[in-house]
C-alpha cells in the first residue's frame, strides 16, 4: 500500500501540488486522470521520489524517503514521460540496466530470463540488439518500459506510458499491466491521457484538478458525466457497452 | 580473434617506438645488449613508450566518462574548463611551493581541476542550455576565462614560459625518474572500470539514475574525482594533450555504442594507440627533432573529427 499525507509543492508562487492525501491499494491498478497541468505528474514523481516536495509518502507503512536508494529501487519504479535516452545503446544493454539495482555489473541467469521476458512482454525480441537511435519513438518507448519491467519492482509507477504508442501497442500494454497485476500480484500506478483506457482497465481512478485531488474511486463512482463535468469541466456524455464505460468527448 | 587487434597493434607501434629515437638502436646493439643500449633504452626509450600508452589510456578514458556525466558527446575535460583549471592548479603550485614534490604539485592540480570542473557543471545546471553544441562552447569559453587569468598570473611571475609548455604536450622531456606518477593513473582507470555502468546509467538522466537506485551528486562527483586526476597526472608530467578525450571515446562509440563497461578496454587501448602513432609521426616527420605531440594529436585528432562529422548524420545531431 501506498499512503500519501499532505503532499504538498510549489514551484515559486504557483501551487502544482495542493495538499493530496489519500492512499493507493496494493495489488491495484490505479490511473490518475485529470488536465494538463492538474499535478498528476508532479504528484506521481514525488511518490517516485524523483520530485521534492512536502508530505508524508509511506511504503507499505514506512517512510520511502527512509529506503536505501538501491532496497527502493528493488520495491518502486518509475518511469517518467520525458525519458529520452541519448546514449547509444542497444534496447537489450538499456533493458539489463533495469537488473542493475540486484545484480549490479555482474548479471546472472536470473537476470537475464527476467530481461528476456520484459523484452518479449514489449513485443521487441526483434528490436534487442538494435541501437535505441535507429529505433522510433513509440519503440524506444516500449524500450524504456520493457527496462522498468524488467527491474521486477511490486510497485511501478508509470507517467504517461501510452505516449507516441499506435492503438495496437496501447491496447497492448494495458492489457499487460492488468496481467501484471492479476497475475503477478504487482501494484501500479499510471498517468493516462485517454480516459476510455482508464475506465476499462483501471480498478481506481484518481482525478486531479489544479492540483487538487477532486476524485478518488472505482470506475463505476468516477466515469460518469456529473463527476467528469467537475474534473473536466467539460460536458462528457457516457456509453455503456458489454459492461463497460466509454466517454464520447469527440463530439 | 577482434579482441586482440587492438593489443597487437599496440605491441607492434610500442616496439617501433622503442626503435625510434635520435640515437639509432639497431639488432646488433640489441642483441650485444651493451651498456649504452640498455641505458638508452632503460633511461629513455621504454619511460617514454610507457608513459605515451598510460596518457593514451587515461585521456580517452576521461574523456569517456566525462561525456557520460554531462550527457553530451562533445564535453571532455579539454571543452569541460578541466584541462584549464588544472593549470591554474599547477601554476598556484608553483608560485606557492615551488620546492614541493611532484605529489604535492599535482594533489593541487587535482584540486582545481576538481572543483574547477564542478563549477562548470553547477553552471550548466543553471542556465539549463538545451542545444547540445552549445555546452562544449560554454566550456571552452569558461575554460579561455580561467586560461586568461593563469596567463595574467604567470605573466605577473614570469612564469610564461612554463605555462606554454604544458599547453602542448610533449613527451621529449621523459625520462626515467620524471614520469612515474604516471603510474598512479592505473588504479584510477581500474576504480572507472568498477564504476563504468554507474556512468552510463548516469548518462541517462538523473530520473533514471535515481530510478535504479543510484545516488546521483555522488555519483557525479566520483566520476569528476576520476576525471581530475587522470587529467592532472597527465598534464603534470606530460603536459595538455587535445582531442584525444573527445575522439577516441566517440570513434569507439560509433562502432560499439556507449555501454562504458564493454568498452572500458577498447576506449583505453584506443587511446593508447593513437597516442603512439601521434608520437611516432611526431618523431619522424622531422628527424632527429620533434614536433610536440600536443600538435600531432591535434591535427590528427582533428582530421578524424571532422570526417566524423561529415559521414555520420547522427554526431550532428
């Protein structure tokens, strides 16, 4: 479990973060939804520890800024959205950094399984010996995920991890990260954009809104035009369709 | 059978350097093994062949490292102000102590190219520049500032002359006796070696570092400790040497990428080797002079650099 008290964090005059308490279920996959701008992000790095800022952050009840950096990074990950990667390295030699916190420079048969398997879960066995600068960017993407995957964390936190992914990939890391956590017992947390994702997929959905936390709930109590009205402020009519929630925001 | 291309070409140019000098060896005196010879080659040829590989090994190394720290292809401790700050260093040395040994000189060397160079990095994070060519000409732009400033001292002291000869390199004066802190170097480069996959995860970010558990200040600031002192021991007893930092690592880079690690061995041998040829060139272009190897290194250094930039897309980026 992840429990957040009084996050609190302001750049200058300007609050991004504003007093955010709440907590997030272990063996969960929790979306934080909201506009540009409403904090999620800001929130999530600090949770990530990739962030200052005020607030109590617990781990399964212990303070995270307490953790050694390599015992945390065996428990979190984070993947941040503007992780561009400029060295020239091949997509397997950057999915091996992610066993770094375990093995270090010495990897073992272990490692290398669990590497194998986070680059077949990205759907790049093709891609492992290519350099990161010839591939695109949605592939470079998959490349950074497969590493966070491949660093075997119960909790990972991802921002934004859909970006510069066509549909077909999307889907498919979604439903990937419900594998995860149905199968292997992991809590994740994620920033997404398209809502529809977050209501098929997610089992809580935080909504933030000028930093404040505005929603906190199951799909059901969040997806609907009344409480999407408050995050958004925009009218979003819902469908419901073989039991899920679909928000038609195009029109 | 590629891993010992390297190892065999540098056995092979260091057995032509020992050959190579204004008193000629041949066979014959080699296999007399006369007193002469053996001098020559004890006093002379073999301090200099060594101490042209270690200063090969540690300036592409540095120059490997110091491009990790800074995320930037183009920063080397020559662009990154170390190189400059590591004369101030020797130069207050001399001014103040100049009976102190040659460890206590070059432990001041270190110090300014030390924290020299973590003010230029404090700097970079200040004004946050985004274009990539940008950050070696702040460098070398810092690094002019703090050279005019070693010049007005030296000046001041008479000491100009000094000051010029470091800045190019020069392995003439080598002899045995006057090299050896060179040796200190190998322990630093084995410590680069242990620390190779903490650099490239650094050059990653500091999101990613921090992500996989790395501290990331100290980090930093260790592999700004290595830097400073191989490039101090090297400016101590050989004097400044350019483009090495900056070629070799990105020569090796665009073979076998940027994993430190894998290619801690290649990065040092490379740089071993091209200082060798640099030296021999040096040596024979105008028999029985020399041209500095500072000037070698920078014509041919420079020449590869440029083809570099012209056949491949992504160093321009």
């Amino acid at each position: 479990m992840i429990t957040i008290r009084n996050a609190h964090k302001h750049y200058g005059r300007q609050t991004v973060v504003n007093n955010v308490s709440l907590s997030i279920q272990a063996n969960s996959l929790t979306t934080l939804i909201g506009s540009n701008g409403a904090g999620k992000s800001t929130l999530l790095s600090m949770v990530g520890r990739l962030v200052d800022g005020q607030g109590e952050f617990l781990l399964e009840g212990k303070p995270i800024s307490s953790f050694k950096p390599t015992d945390l990074a065996k428990q979190l990950s984070m993947l941040r959205q503007s992780n561009q990667v400029s060295a020239r390295l091949t997509v397997r030699e950057l999915v091996n950094f992610g066993r770094f916190p375990y093995s270090k420079t010495r990897l073992t048969t272990k490692d290398h399984q669990l590497v194998d398997q986070a680059l077949s879960f990205m759907d790049l066995t093709g891609f492992a010996d290519k350099y990161l600068d010839q591939l695109s960017g949605g592939e470079r993407q998959r490349a950074s995920i497969a590493m966070v995957l491949a660093q075997d964390t119960t909790y990972v936190l991802l921002d934004e991890p859909l970006n510069n992914l066509d549909m077909a990939h999307s889907v498919h890391i979604m439903k990937l990260l419900r594998r995860l956590v149905d199968e292997h017992h992991k809590t994740i947390i994620v920033v997404l954009h398209d809502i529809n994702f977050a209501s098929c997929y997610s089992d809580y959905i935080i909504a933030m809104k000028d930093g404040k936390l505005v929603q906190h709930g199951n799909t059901e109590q969040v997806i609907n035009s009344e409480r999407l009205m408050e995050i958004y402020g925009m009218h979003i009519p819902v469908a419901e369709q073989g039991g899920r929630r679909y928000c038609l925001y195009h029109l | 059978m590629r891993s010992l291309v390297l190892p065999t070409l540098i056995l092979l140019l260091s057995l032509l350097s020992l050959f190579i000098g204004v008193i000629p060896l041949t066979w014959e005196s080699l296999r007399a093994l006369d007193e002469q010879t053996l001098h020559i080659l004890w006093a002379s040829r073999l301090p200099r062949t060594i101490s042209l590989i270690i200063s090969g090994m540690s300036l592409a190394i540095a120059g490997a490292i110091m491009q990790l720290l800074t995320s930037n292809r183009f920063v080397t401790p020559s662009t990154g102000s170390t190189t400059d700050w590591a004369k101030l260093g020797l130069l207050v040395a001399l001014l103040i102590a100049p009976q102190a040994s040659v460890v206590a000189k070059t432990l001041l060397t270190f110090a300014f190219a030390f924290i020299g160079t973590l003010t230029f990095l404090f700097l970079l994070q200040k004004i946050r520049i985004k274009e990539t060519a940008l950050v070696p000409l702040v460098g070398i732009l810092y690094g002019n500032v703090i050279n005019a400033f070693t010049t007005y001292l030296a000046y001041q002291a008479d000491l100009i002359q000094s000051v010029n000869s470091w800045a190019l390199g020069n392995f003439a004066l080598i002899l045995k006796g006057r090299y050896e802190i060179l040796y200190l170097s190998i322990p630093a480069l084995l410590i680069a070696l242990l620390y190779a996959n903490r650099f490239t995860i650094l050059s990653m970010g500091r999101d990613m570092a921090q992500n996989l558990g790395i501290r990331y200040q100290a980090t930093m600031q260790t592999g700004l400790i290595i830097v400073a002192i191989l490039s101090s021991l090297v400016l101590v007893s050989v004097g400044s040497i350019p483009f090495v930092g900056l070629v070799i690592p990105n020569m090796v880079s665009l073979f076998r990428g940027d994993n430190l690690e894998k290619n801690t061995i290649a990065i040092a041998l490379s740089g071993g080797l091209f200082l060798l040829v640099c030296d021999i060139i040096s040596r024979l272009l105008i028999h029985p002079f020399e041209i500095p190897i500072g000037v070698t290194a920078s014509i041919l250094g420079c020449l590869i650099f440029i083809i570099f930039l012209f056949t491949r897309r992504i160093y321009a980026r």
